[in-house]
C-alpha cells in the first residue's frame, strides 16, 4: 500500500500552480493537508501523475475579518482554526464543529480549503458553509469565480472545482453576536466520520420569539442539507419543546439519505430527527435576548 | 534497505530528533517509511497507512500527526520528534514512558510509540486533564491489546506527578 510515482512541484504562486496543473490537463491533483488525498494515494485509489502542493504559496493561510465576514484561507489548518481567538469569539460554531473533526494529529495537518474541496456530505466544515450561506473565491485559467455554497457542493465527493481551478479562500457571513449556535454529530467513535450530524442557529427577539433559525444537516445526501422549509416553519415562534419535536419529525421526511454499511437510511432519518431537536433546543438556550446585533437574513 | 529512485528525486533537509539529516527521496516515499527506512528509526509503526489507528504518530514541528499521511518531502525544513526522541537520555526513560511500564500499559507494544506521542503532546498543553478529556485525546489512537484503561491510567499519574495536582479521580 504505497503510491503509485508521481512528480511533485511546490510553485510559490497560484499563477505558477495554475500553469502546472493546466500542463498536466486533470492528472495533477492538489496537495493540502493531505488527510484525505494521502490515504486515497496509499490505497492506490488515486493514480495522479503530479501533485501540486499548496504550502509554498503565500497569503493562503490566513484568518481575517472584513465587514461582517469571516474569510479563511484555503490552506488555514484545522487547529488553526481551533485555536484562533478571532474565531472563538465570532463565531464559535465553527470552533464547535471542529471538535469533530477527526483528532488533533489529523487537524494539525489537515486545511479548511481541503475538507471543503474534498466536499464529503458528512463532513462537519461543509455543513457550516451552508448553515452560514458561506460564497467559495475559487481562481483558474479563466480568472476569478465566486460560487455560493449550493454551487460549491454537487454530489459526494464532488466539488464544481475544475482540474485546473483553485479553492482560494471562505467567505462566512458571520451569525450576529446575539445569536444562539450548537453542533452535534453521532459517530461510532468519537473522531469517526459522522453518521448523521446537525448544526444550528437561533437569533431571538425581544418578545422571545424566534427571529431567525437556521438548520444545517450532514450524513443525509450528496452534499450538505439545509433544512429551508423546516427554518420558515420555526420563524416567528416561540421556542418550546414540542416546536423542536415536529421539526425533527419535518427534518426526517424532508432528507433524502441512502443506506450503507454504517447506516440504513431509516436510522439516518431517526438520527436526524433526534438531532434537529436537540441543536434547536441548545441553540435557542444560547440565544441571548439582549444585545441584539445587526440581522443578517 | 535501499529505497530505488524515480527519475524525479528531491533534495531534504530535515531534523529528527535534534539530529539533521541531508537525503534525496521520491516525492512518494511516506514520512513514515523514511524514518524507519531511511533513518532506522524503526520506534514509528506503520497500522493502517490511512491515518486511522494513530500508531505513526509522531511530532512535525511540536505538534501531533500522521507520519503515514505525510510526503518526506513536505517535511523538508521542519523538526520531527519521534518516539526515540522522547526519552531523556538512554539511560532514563520519561516520566510518561516510565508510568506506561509501572501501569502496565503495553502489551505487544505496536499502538504504544503513538500512545507516547500523543499523550506527550496533550500533557505538555493540558496539563491537569480529566480522564474523560484524556480519552477524548487518545481517541484518535487505537489498542487492541489493554482495553485502553492502563494507558489512561498512566496519562493521568503522569500529570498528577509532573504538575503536583489534578482533578481527576482516583483510578
């Protein structure tokens, strides 16, 4: 179990990355953190003639705030990410999320651009991008694209990037200081890949009611699922337990999730009832009624 | 054992274990096989080669990660520490090292050398852990041998006796 021979080059620009994997017209691939690609090279599941490796290029692994949004940069390690005071005080759901992601040897090498790139519908960083309504900065031969993140996420393991495009940097609008965020996942282990995950965001206003909701699921279909008709249904409410009950019952009809050898599709649907209601209820307990920011819809 | 060279060999230089090495290596020999390989450092094990059983553990500038899932030639430049490098000398072995044996907390010894590793860089950061944090941290390295509790067990007398207090409860 080793990798087939490869050349491999480390540009110190994206314009030299470009021309490289424009050269070798879609038998290169792009090396990140490696956490997901390297296995697939040892089990000879990939056979690229080339790798490309992100690291040498500068500006990739930022963490900045513009307006009101978070951008990180492709090459961002997860413990980065974890370990970042901006990201800990703007948007702690990310730093929820990424408890879950694998364990702290595979976050210390494994990026932000890779796990989105690598587009896995039962990853934690995707289910964020959607929940948040994350845009992709992706650069190629033809120039500049951003692509909202239903764009970014066809099916599983699939991303629109093309062989000779580049996922640059996220842009994550962040949730407003107000609002209440939670993240659950089931796994076997801890640290497995989930098998059903879910993530949540309350915005409370001042009679208590539910001024914004926002649900996110993962493990259910080929990409990230946001749960749009179960958000408009809890809008506008009070939160209560019952609330949370039907919509996990809404949320388990609504997926389309397949059977494997992890889980059946009935269990998957089970999983997600039971974590819709639990993220809205953490959540909604998190939101705080004062303090109330700017509103992003 | 000689590793045969593609026709697109890359120069490294590369620190281990406070030593510096100089070699050529295909882009796809793994980290993990030059060290045992190239550098006879044969203390990293080779599980799973897809970073799921932890046992290639090692430290790539300080912090945890698989030698598996790393090209040799992505460590050009950096400092690795593997588990020979843990002990103090050859004479003593370090406080975690030391409490793995008392605690009987190896049987086989294959998973061990990344138990070492792992728990060595979670201590250095955390250092009065719970036992649930310290099996939350291990959890990315797997033992088929103990049933894990002799490992936590010495994690835990280990903090206890590096930083004189703890909050976890009695094993």
């Amino acid at each position: 179990m080793k990798p087939v021979p490869f050349h491999y080059f480390r540009p110190s620009s994206l314009e030299e990355a470009i021309s490289i994997l424009k050269r070798y017209d879609g038998e290169a691939k792009l090396l990140a953190g490696g956490q997901s690609l390297i296995p697939l090279l040892n089990m000879r599941l990939a056979r690229p003639s080339a790798l490309v490796d992100l690291s040498g290029i500068p500006s990739l692994d930022d963490i900045k705030l513009e307006g009101q949004d978070l951008i990180i940069g492709a090459m961002v390690r997860h413990s980065s990410v974890e370990r970042s005071p901006l990201v800990a005080e703007r948007c702690p759901l990310l730093r929820e999320a990424m408890s879950y992601v694998g364990h702290a040897a595979i976050r210390t090498r494994g990026t932000f651009g890779g796990s989105m790139a690598h587009a896995d519908p039962a990853a934690e960083l995707p289910a964020v991008a959607a929940l948040v309504d994350a845009s992709f900065h992706i650069i190629g031969p033809a120039g500049w694209r951003t692509v909202p993140w239903q764009g970014f996420f066809e099916t599983y393991l699939t991303s629109c990037l093309e062989p000779t495009e580049i996922l640059v940097e996220v842009h994550l609008p962040l949730p407003t200081r107000s609002m209440g965020s939670a993240f659950l996942e089931i796994a076997r282990r801890h640290g497995d890949f989930a098998l059903v995950g879910a993530a949540a965001l309350v915005d409370l206003d001042e009679a208590g009611c539910m001024s914004e909701v926002r649900l996110a699921l993962m493990g259910v279909g080929g990409t990230p699922w946001r749960l749009t008709a179960v958000e408009k249904s809890l809008r506008g409410h009070k939160p209560q337990i019952k609330l949370y009950q039907d919509a996990g019952a809404k949320a388990a009809v609504d997926i389309e999730p397949g059977s494997d050898v992890h889980a059946s599709a009935d269990y998957r649907r089970d999983l997600a009832a039971m974590l819709v209601e639990r993220v809205l209820m953490a959540a909604a307990s998190r939101a705080s009624k004062t303090g109330r920011g700017e509103v992003k819809v | 054992m000689s590793i045969s060279q593609s026709n697109s060999c890359h120069a490294i230089r590369i620190t281990v274990n406070g030593q510096h090495y100089e070699h050529e290596v295909e882009p796809r020999l793994l980290l993990s096989d030059f060290l045992r390989h190239t550098l006879e450092l044969t203390g990293t094990h080779v599980g799973c080669e897809h970073g799921v059983c932890g046992a290639c553990t090692i430290l790539l500038d300080g912090q945890p990660a698989r030698s598996c899932l790393t090209l040799t030639v992505q460590a050009d430049g950096h400092e690795i520490t593997t588990v020979e490098g843990l002990a103090t000398n050859e004479q003593e072995l370090s406080p975690l090292q030391e409490a793995l044996r008392t605690h009987h907390g190896l049987q086989c010894g294959y998973c061990t050398p990344g138990f070492l590793i792992t728990a060595s860089a979670y201590l250095r950061d955390n250092p009065s852990p719970t036992e649930e944090q310290v099996r939350a941290a291990l959890s990315g390295n797997l033992c088929r041998c103990t049933g894990y509790q002799n490992i936590v067990a010495a994690v835990l007398d280990t903090a206890r006796e590096l930083h004189g207090k703890s909050s976890t409860k009695e094993m």
